[in-house]
C-alpha cells in the first residue's frame, strides 16, 4: 500500500510538470502510474484483509501497457484529449470495481463500519470515473485538458480521495487488530494457550456474584503436575514445557465450552465450573487425571516420557465470603492429593481438614464427610 501512495504521488507530481517536461512523460507515463498505484493499493488492502487477489487484479495489472500504448497513439498518432480522458475514466473505474467487487464477495455479510466504508468509497469512485466516461462521450472535443471543465477538474481531487481514504481506513483497522491482540494477550497463558491467572481471577468474581444472585453453586478443581521439576532436570525445560501443553490440551478438551481452564503458575492448573458441585465435579477430575495418567510426550532420545497430576477439588457454599474461600479449600484438598501418594483427586468440603488416608485405585469413599477418588 505504501508502494501505491508513493506510486500515485509521483504520477501526480508528473501530471503537474506539463509546461515542465514533455508531452510522453506526462501524459503517457503519468496515466499508467497513477493507476498503478491504485492497483497496489488495493492489492495491499487485499493482502491486509486476506482476500485472494482473482482475475480482475491480474487483468488490471496486464493492461497498464496496453492503456499506456492507447495513450502514446491518441496523443502521437491520432491526437484526442476526449477518447484519452474515457480510456484513463475506464481503466480507473474498473480499478474501482475490482475491489468492491473483492471486498463484497468477502465480506457481504460482515458488520464491520470500516469494511462498509472501504466497500462504497471504491463503488462511488468507480460510478464516478464511469459517469466521466459517459460525460466525457457527449462533450465537445477539447482543445486544452487543462481547460477541460469541473468535472476533469476534480478528478485530481477524487483520486487523491483514494489515497486518504484508504490509509485511513486501513490504520483504522490495523488499531483495531492490535487492540484486539493485545487483549487475548492479556487474557491468556502464551505457551498453553489457556487463560492466565488474571482471567480466571474475574471469571471467578463474576460467577461467584451470580451464584450468590441465583443461588446457585459452582466448583473449583486446582491441579498439580506431579514431580515436574524431576522432568525439567532430566529431560530439559523444552520437553517440560511440551509436557505441559499436553496436559492443558487434555484439561481443555475435557471440559464444556463455558468452563473457565487457566494455568494459574509454574505446573499448576485451575478450571472453575459453573452451576457444578462437588459430586459432579469429582467426575470431570477423575476423568481428566486418566486421560493425563495415559498421555505420554516423546523425548529426543526416543523414550517416553510419562506424567500424571493430582487434583483438588471444592464447591461454593451460601455462607462463603468469596470464591478464595472456594479455592484455598480446593488447595487444601491438592496438598492432602500430594501427601497420600500423588495422581488421585481430593474433594474438601466446608470445616473439613485434608486426609492422609490412602485409597485403593479406582474407588471411590466417603470418609468424614469428605470424598477421595483415587
């Protein structure tokens, strides 16, 4: 695009050096650059906005030798400033066209104000050059361009439009990329892809507003990568961080689409389930810690390495203060995990201490109030 509006200046600084320099320079050679320039603009817009440039931008390109040769015969050959004037209207139009037609087919049905802008300022440019041409075949001959009327008069104007307009427009946009950008950066964990730690802090105060509102419950699971320094210190910290993208591959593909999944530091993981309590909750740890238990990350030496995780699961009670009372016990309910054997899911409820009591594989027991799967 910079390419473009460099492209367009320099035609109309030739444009402006008629009494300057001679008739070939700035007539034959200007006419074809200024529309060049609007050609890579448009291929630049087109590249910002990934629509696959088709046969109108080709076709485009292809022809500025043959507008250029059509220029060179009717001011050379057979001299007419009128049929100059309809072949720089009709090869500027269609220069118009090509990329309202391109952002149309792309973006019909997008909302966006800035695409709706870029869309009618090329259509109205293009309508424009075509009324010219239309206008243009009902004149008189004109003896002089410079002479030639208001409407010639403003095409200056109308293409110097372009270039504003779509600089603005497309810096407009770029802002909004990068807004957007930054805001998924602030949102979430770079190497996992989950949300980070400040997301689910506000997930959190949110959902423990409506449950209080509605009456209603949620649960918290934290969850712990067993041993993982041991992973770092042997296998490197690459291989440790591909152990943990797989891990949270496996939190996040094992939960509903409006549960919240966060690294919350280091090894560690949290997932906030809405409208969930502990009994269901138990369920969704247990199935991930399988799935976490049977996954495995291939080293550079070819080995296997194999990882399992611990859980502590809680859930939202009335008389909770706020959703940190939920999650330290679910802390609490991680720590008792580690200290029984590690890879085995803790629920802790309100006023209960964590259990040192190991539990046979795949059972579940009712102990004090309290729940332990292993």
């Amino acid at each position: 695009m910079g390419l473009g509006y460099l492209t367009i200046g320099v035609g109309h600084f030739l444009l402006g050096m008629r009494d300057v320099l001679n008739d070939f320079t700035t007539i034959v050679v200007a006419n074809p650059i200024i529309c060049l320039g609007a050609i890579l603009i448009y291929k630049g817009l087109f590249d910002f906005l990934d629509i696959a440039p088709k046969l109108g931008y080709h076709l485009n390109l292809l022809l500025i030798p043959v507008f250029a040769g059509l220029l060179y015969y009717y001011k050379f050959q057979d001299p007419d400033i009128n049929v100059r004037i309809i072949l720089f209207s009709l090869f500027y139009s269609m220069t118009c066209f090509v990329p309202a037609f391109g952002i149309w087919k792309r973006y019909r049905n997008n909302s966006s104000v800035q695409i709706h802008i870029l869309f009618y300022m090329f259509f109205i440019m293009g309508i424009f050059y075509l009324f010219r041409t239309v206008w243009t075949s009902f004149e008189a001959q004109h003896l002089n361009f410079m002479d030639a009327g208001a409407i010639h008069s403003i095409t200056v104007i109308v293409s110097e439009l372009l270039v504003i307009m779509t600089s603005f427009i497309t810096i407009w946009m770029a802002s909004d990329k990068l807004q957007a950008k930054l805001s998924i950066m602030a949102r979430i964990d770079s190497l996992t892809q989950l949300y980070n730690r400040r997301t689910f802090e506000e997930s959190s105060d949110a959902e423990f507003s409506r449950a209080r509102r509605m009456k209603s419950t949620f649960s918290i699971i934290i969850c712990d990568l067993d041993l993982f320094k041991n992973i770092n210190d042997q296998y490197g910290h690459p291989m440790g961080d591909e152990v943990l993208k797989i891990f949270a591959d496996t939190l996040r593909d094992n939960v509903r689409k409006h549960d919240i999944v966060a690294r919350f530091g280091g090894e560690e993981f949290v997932i906030l389930l809405p409208e969930t309590d502990s009994k269901r909750s138990i369920v969704v740890a247990e199935n991930i810690r399988n799935k976490a238990y049977s996954s495995s990350v291939r080293s550079q030496d070819g080995s296997s390495i194999l990882f399992s995780a611990s859980f502590g699961v809680s859930h939202y009670e009335r008389d909770d203060n706020d959703w940190m009372t939920v999650l330290k016990r679910a802390d609490r309910a991680l720590y008792s995990a580690k200290q029984n054997g590690r890879n085995r899911v803790v629920v802790l409820e309100k006023g209960e201490e964590s259990s040192s009591e190991a539990v046979l594989p795949t059972s579940t027991t009712k102990h004090s109030s309290k729940l332990i799967v292993n």
